[in-house]
C-alpha cells in the first residue's frame, strides 16, 4: 500500500519559515508529479505547488516568491520550504503523488501550519 507522510509542520509567527517534508513508500516516487495542497478551516482544498518528475514546478500565484518546491529521487522525498509566512498560510498541508493531467491518485494524512503571533 502506498503511503505519504509528511512531517514539518507547526506553529511559527508571521514572517517566519518552515519546512515541511513527504516521504513516499511503496511507489516508484520518481515517475510521479508531486504536488502539496491545503485546506484551511472553511475553504476548499487548494494547490499550493507541484513538482513535475522532470523538475518542473508551478505555484499558486498566492505562494510564488515565498514558497519553493523540490524532490529527491533518491529519498523518495518532496519538500516544500516556506518562507515569509502570513496568517493567510495557516492550513492542514497535504501531499499528494499523481499523474499530470489527472488528479492526484495517492494523499498524505496532511500537517497542520499554523502561522499566529
């Protein structure tokens, strides 16, 4: 059974950083576009960046210039670094793994980021 599971997440205060990572099992991660999604409490669940498994990456235009997406092939692994954070980031973060074009076929249990003074 595929399993995605993110760590990183927590409480930081607005202008702050974090981290958060995906460790992927049982998949051949390197074929797969990796993308990270949140929901906040209230709203639908949003793209918030992907990662083409050629390297290729989009953002949503909220994210762009703060938040960077990347891969390691050979951990299995997509991280999303996230910087200059703002209350409007506070969300449950999901990764997920898929193929381009469709939706994303595998989800993460998700980590709550919480961004407050």
């Amino acid at each position: 059974q595929v399993q995605l599971v993110e760590s990183g997440g927590g409480l930081v205060q607005p202008g702050g950083s974090l981290r958060l990572s995906c460790a992927a099992a049982r998949i051949t991660f390197s074929i797969y576009v990796m993308a990270w999604y949140r929901q906040a409490p209230g709203k639908q669940r949003e793209l918030v960046a992907a990662i083409g498994n050629g390297g290729s990456t989009n953002y949503a235009d909220s994210v762009k210039g703060r938040f960077t997406i990347s891969r390691d092939n050979g951990k299995n692994t997509v991280y999303l670094q996230m910087n200059s954070l703002e209350p409007e980031d506070t969300a449950v973060y999901y990764c997920s793994a898929g193929v381009s074009g469709r939706p994303p076929a595998y989800w993460g249990q998700g980590t709550q980021v919480t961004v407050s003074s």
